[in-house]
C-alpha cells in the first residue's frame, strides 16, 4: 500500500513537472509568436529615433524623449512616474574641425569631441603630435615629450576579441582617462582613435573624465580611417601640426528624469523585476541601438505582458534610465531613494547592447549571487533552446542595474550577438535604420520570456 | 601489478585525449585568430561584388566570375581546374513596368521579372487581377474565374518561425510553380509577392519553371509594399486593372564552368573532403550574401589552411559551382562527373545562407548518414563553443552538395544566424555593403575549423 502510495506520488510530481515544462513552452512560444507578429517595438524605435531623435542629457531631445517614455508607457503600464534626476548638460557647439599640417599639405581629418571635453577657444590649437599605444607610456615620456603636444591615442580594438565588448574594454581607458593622464605633463590636447572595430571615416565619441585637480585639455575621438592615416603620416613626417578647433562647452547641471513604469504585482506587489534601457543617447546618431533598443524592450515587456494578458505576481517594473552615457546620474538617483526607502527588488535586467539577435544573458550581482542566479536560470535552457538563445553565463549586468549591486539584487544582462555593435556605437551611423526589425523583436521576446519565468516561479536568491 | 598497467594505460590514454583536446582548441584558436586578422575574404567579397558585380549565368558577369575564381584559386591551391557546364541563358532586357490602373489613377509598382519568365510583348498586358494565397486555390476558382485574369499570389512569410528558411520553404512554391499552376486555366501572368519578411518597396527576383508542356505566361516579383498596396487597392475596387511590360528572354544555353580547386591531401589524396558556394547570382545586387560569401567562405579555407601551414591527410576541394540560382547545371554536371569517375568524397560542405554571424552546421545525407554525421560532429561542440558555435542539427546541406546525396556523401551546411538573409536575398540591396566583415571572417573560421578537425580525424561513415 505504501509503495503504491509513493509510485502514485511519484507519478503525480513527474506529471506536474512535465505539465509545467509543456505550460511553459506553450507560453514561450506566445510570447514569441506575439512579439514576431504584433510588437510594437520596432514602431516604437521608429518613433524615438525620428520623432524624438538624439536624446543626449540636457538637450531638448532629452526632454522631448522623457515626454515620449511618458506617454508611451502610459498606455501600457499600471503607474507611471517621473523621477528627478540633475544631469550634466555638455553642448557640442558648431565648431568642430581638424586638420593634419604637413609641409606640403592641410588634410581635413573627422573628428568628434568627446563628451564633457572643454572648447579650444576660438584661435583652435595647433601643435606636433605624440603617438601613444597606452596610458602607461605617458608617465615614461614625460613633460620633456608632451609639453606643448597633442597626445594621440592609436590603440586599436583587438580583432581576436569574440566578444567585442571585451574588446571595447581593453581599449576604452584611452578616451575615458585620456586627457586627464596627459594634461598633467603639459599635453594641450588629446586625439583619441575611435572604439571602433572597422575602418571607416566615423568618429565615434563617448564620454571621457576630467581629474578632480587636473588641468582641463580638449578630447576628441577621431575616426580608425583618420587614425590610420595620422599614424602613416607621422612616420613620414614626426614634425607635422594638427590643428584642433572646437567650440563645445560644460553648461550647468539640468533637471532631468528617469522614467518609471509599474504593472503592480498580484501576490507580492512590493516585490520588483525590474527591466531597463537608458533612455538618453549620444547626439551625433538617433542613439538606435544605444540604447532605443534598450529602451523599447523594456517597454516591451510590459506592452507583451499585457497584450497576452499575463498577470504577474511581483510588480514588473520598466524603469528608462537618463544619462547612462555621461552620468550616469538617472542610475545613482534611482539606486539611492531604492537604498532609503528599502524597495525590494526580486532582479534587475538591463538591455544596452544594442538590438541585434539575441544569444543570452549574463548574471552578475554581490558576492555569489551572480552564481546562484546562473545555476538557478540555467534550469531553463531548453526552453530558450528553440530560439536560439544560448549564452548563460556570469558577467556584466550593466551599467544602470549595477548600482543595485550593493543592495543585493541580482542583475541580468541581456546579450545579443556583438559582432556588429561597435560599428555602430556613439556614432553618427547609429539610426533606426541599423536595427533589423526581426532580431528586435526576438530581443523583446528572449527578455519577456525570462522576466515570465523568473515572475512565476519567483527568484529567492540571496548573497552568502 | 596487472593493475598498475591498467591505471597506466588509463592514465596514458586521459593524457593523449587531453593533449589532443588542447590542441585541438590551440588551432581552432589560431584559425580564429588568423581569420579576424589576416583573412582575406573581406577584400575578396569586395572584389566579387564591385569588379565582378552580378553574374547570373550565361551573363557576362558570370564570365568575369570565373576568370575572377580561377585567379584567386590559383595563388593558393595545388590544381585549380575548370568544369565545363552549359548553362541557361536568360536575360531580363530594358523594359520592366507594372501598374496599377484604377479609374482614378495610375500607380507605378516595383516589379522584377522572375527568372526565366518569358516577356510580355511590345504591347504588355493589361488585365484584371484575382488575389490568391496558395497554389491549391488556383483549380478550386477554375478557368471561369482565372482566364484573361493576372493572378496575384500573397500568401506572405510567415513571421512566426524563427528559421527564416523555414518560413522560405512554405512560401516559395508560389514563385517556382505560378505560373505553371495558373496558365492551364488561361491567366495571361502571374504577380508573386516577393519572398521577403520586411515590408519594403525592393522585389526579389528568383526561379522559377514552366511546365514541359503547359502554356509560358510572364511571372513577376512585386515588392511586399507593392503587394500590401495592390491588396488593398483590390479590397476597394476589384475591377481594377494592372499593367506588365517585360521585354525579357530566353536565349540559347551558354557554355560556363564550375571552378575546382585542390590542396592534394598528404596520406589519402584520393579522398576529397569539399567545401563550395556558388559563383553565379541574380542580376539585381551584386550577390554578396548570395552567395558571395559562400564563395569568398570556400576559398578562404584553402587560404586559411596555407596561412597556418595546415597540411591536410585528405584533398581539401573547393569548388565554386556555376548556375546554382537557376539550375543547378553546375552541381549536376559535378555530381555526374563524379558519379562516372568514382571520386571518393569523405564529406562535402556548402556555404549558402549567407555571410551572417555563425550558429552552426546541419547534417544531410542519404539514410541515416544525417544522424551518424551529426554523432560524430558532437563530440566537438565544446571545442566550438567559445566562438558562439552552438547549433548542430539535422538539416539542410545545400541545394549543389544535394546532389551528391545518392553516392552516399555525408553532406554539411553551414548555419549563419538567418535573421536578415530574406531582408537581401534576390534583391538589389543584396550589396558587399550588407555583409559585416567580422560575421563574414567568423564564418570562414567556423568552417576551417569543421573542415580541419574533419581531416584530422577522417570521416567514415557510410549509410545503413
């Protein structure tokens, strides 16, 4: 009797589980068939990049994208609220022009300024170049070689890199930290080659920091073709000039947002997922990949929550960052009124890596939480199997959701294929038109689908 | 003592398996590395597509192509060879209008004659149009309703399957057999709507086949917009009228080859292990992604293999078929030579689906050569695995290694992501500026890497 008690147990947990399995296929695949045929993701990126377009923090874009968050999210969300967030406001000014001065010749030369860099004045500068590969190599040549130069960064991506952003990694101290290693030793400026994996003729800018105490140098990015051109050209000719203008300049701090969107849970209401693009963008492209695509899957999946009349049970909250790029200030503010006023957040996914066809997700998060959360997610590889979602492993949340580091929450990247991003990044290329409306729309569905799973069977994960 | 022996047998044969694995993963890592740097199927692709251009068969393009072939094999392979083919000869002409005519106005719609579709006449054709949705449909509305009528086949693609190939294959008899289906009952032309997930104003051409001994009638590609208006407009006035102009022809099959060429294999020359793209395309684009890339992937494994100083067991052949678009002559002429000859292919690859970031293989072959092949190809998935190398299924080999199916080869296709492939296929944007450098160098080292590891080990596997 007992045994036929426990084969009859058996039976029943074995065919809940099973149940379970086929329940949640069956849901993964509405989700996808929903966000393939009637997602409003791809008119939606449309929208932000032609409507709105570049969206840079204290610009009207800025303002005009927080209206539209708003708006859009209004239609879809239980709550929606506007968060205040004090954001820099850097204005790139009419004038930005560079030319490479040899003996025989003025080549003109694309740059753009990185952002937060100062003006040069109106006379420009002009001065003999230094080609560096590193920031190490500075202290080595010193004032005797930089005095009155104008330090060239030239480090390329490196190539082997499969994932790019292990590539942009390895090179991005050169424009963030650039100007303010060289000023110290004299430097009048810096030319920093653009975190880009192709050749081409685009400047890709960025933000770059100023030291506390350091003197402010103008930064510029200049395009890999324009890099390549100047090395060639300074091995011809050590001596030749470059001749920099610039009118950008530093206004004082703006009001700003963060928007934020709840569709209130049913069981655990004080509970939060949170999903997350950032909302501001770079001003020379429509910011298209970054972060609209970030930015419209968040509000996807809300929008697909809703269209497949999914009722979660902790509150699914949207939350579209401002400045990311050059703060990011909408991250802290968010972070901090969490820390104090003790809002729980079950897990946090960040989208900002552009909008191309999704591989996986990458788990991070205090202590051991980053592994937990893979073991704990990884029970659901087979369901992401048939879309060809494949990468589960520990990594970068973000950089929005990693200031909820500190408080415990376990963060998700999610990652799409790399390969093209960079060509795209902080560039003037980065439209709507660079984003394929498929693999858009296959993003959305790959984030909603985990938010679902992590909804229903809740995420208990905490730090040892 | 006997179990000394044993402990030190198992002990040799753990660490011979680990050191293979190890350097196994060091040359997959080279081919990698050799491939993101030092590749040249970037510059060839460039070539391909802008001093070659199109290269439909029988065209003068083709002829470029396989001049352009032979050139850049004969720097690189130990015999490069030409395989006499004849091939058809269509041409697409000057003339190519469509209109839609209402009483209120007339709507110029972007056609493309489909390949080998006869033209209209000096006169054109002037008709009304009867919508329909499957081939099925066309005996079910008879003559009664199809005779002096041009018939209009929407069925679109269908968004939901995440294989774009998938949703490809259940759409694509509209286009092949249209016309054929139609003529019996006396519709003058047949409009088929292009073969393409996104809605844009580009036509996709293609093949398709008259019957042996049905009536010719035009068939012609209509853009998805063109498609979606021409609905509508019928939805309102289904009398309305449209209006073909074609002037295209076939002219008299043209003599072309198929481009061979051979690394001779050091232990078993006479085993070949193949790899292929095809040479010709359509008309409308350069054929970057169809299949420039499939051809620039072939010959870079035989460049990659010189690179590295890899010297195969087996002949390593890369063939660049001719007329795979509207034949294929090329791949029948090979099998047929191959057939007579008895040459011995230990496995044929196929590159076909475009130049895109890597996904994987699938597995052909005749019985359950398929299975067995894809067994023996598992065991290196983890070797694959850092590079995004995740799919390895049953499948698809390709439409020219097919035909080697009934001399029992074990047939490989290589699986690029498919999102954006329908976005460019047949169409005029399918230009060397669609295809990303680094998807294209990963594919080319996803496939030297199969092909290495494949001669290394050898391939013996035979149908039940």
């Amino acid at each position: 009797m007992k045994s036929l008690i426990t084969t009859l147990l058996i039976l029943c947990t074995v065919s809940i589980q099973l149940s379970a399995q086929t329940e949640d296929e069956q849901m993964l695949r509405k989700i996808f068939d929903e966000a393939l045929t009637n997602s409003k993701c791809y008119s939606n990126l449309r929208s932000l990049c032609k409507d709105v377009g570049p969206r840079l923090s204290g610009s009207e874009g800025a303002d005009k994208a927080v209206v539209w968050g708003e708006k859009v999210l209004r239609d879809i969300a239980d709550t929606v609220w506007l968060q205040d967030v004090m954001v820099p406001h850097w204005v790139r000014g009419e004038k930005e022009t560079c030319a490479l001065i040899t003996e025989d010749e003025t080549i003109p030369l694309a740059i753009s300024a990185l952002g937060s860099s100062i003006g040069t004045g109106e006379a420009g500068i002009t001065a003999e170049v230094v080609e560096v590969f590193s920031l190490d190599q500075i202290e080595k040549l010193g004032e005797e070689n930089l005095k009155g130069k104008i330090v060239f960064f030239n480090r390329p991506m490196e190539a082997r890199l499969i994932n790019t952003f292990d590539a942009y990694s390895g090179c991005v101290d050169q424009r963030s930290s650039g100007a303010r290693t060289a000023a110290p030793f004299g430097a009048l400026a810096v030319l920093v080659r653009s975190m880009n994996l192709r050749d081409d003729n685009l400047p890709h800018t960025g933000v770059q920091r100023y030291g506390d105490d350091t003197k402010k140098i103008p930064a510029v990015a200049i395009s890999t073709n324009g890099a390549k051109q100047l090395s060639r050209s300074l091995r011809n000719d050590p001596n030749l000039k470059v001749y920099i203008n610039l009118s950008c300049k530093n206004n004082p701090d703006k009001l700003s947002y963060n928007v934020v969107a709840d569709i209130i849970g049913s069981d655990y209401p004080d509970e939060i997922i949170l999903v997350s693009g950032h909302l501001d963008s770079w001003d020379l492209g429509e910011g298209a990949h970054d972060d609209g695509a970030g930015t419209v899957h968040s509000i996807e999946v809300l929008s697909l929550m809703r269209q497949l009349d999914i009722r979660p049970k902790h509150t699914i909250r949207c939350v579209l960052y401002m400045n990311e790029e050059n703060g990011p200030n909408g991250a802290k503010k968010y972070a901090a009124e969490s820390k104090e006023k003790g809002w729980k957040h079950a897990a946090a996914l960040e989208s900002d890596r552009g909008g191309f066809s999704p591989r996986g997700f990458s788990f991070d998060g205090a202590g051991d939480i980053n592994k937990k959360l893979l073991k704990y997610v990884e029970q659901w590889e087979e369901l992401f199997a048939p879309y060809g979602v494949h990468q589960f492993d520990i990594g970068f949340g973000g950089v929005d959701i990693g200031l909820l580091k500190d408080q415990n929450v376990p963060l998700i990247g999610f990652v799409p294929d790399s390969q093209r991003y960079f060509d795209f990044h902080h560039a003037k290329n980065d439209v709507f038109e660079a984003v394929n409306k498929r693999e858009l729309e296959l993003g959305a569905a790959t984030i909603t689908s985990l938010i679902y799973l992590l909804d229903k069977y809740g995420v208990k994960i905490e730090a040892n």
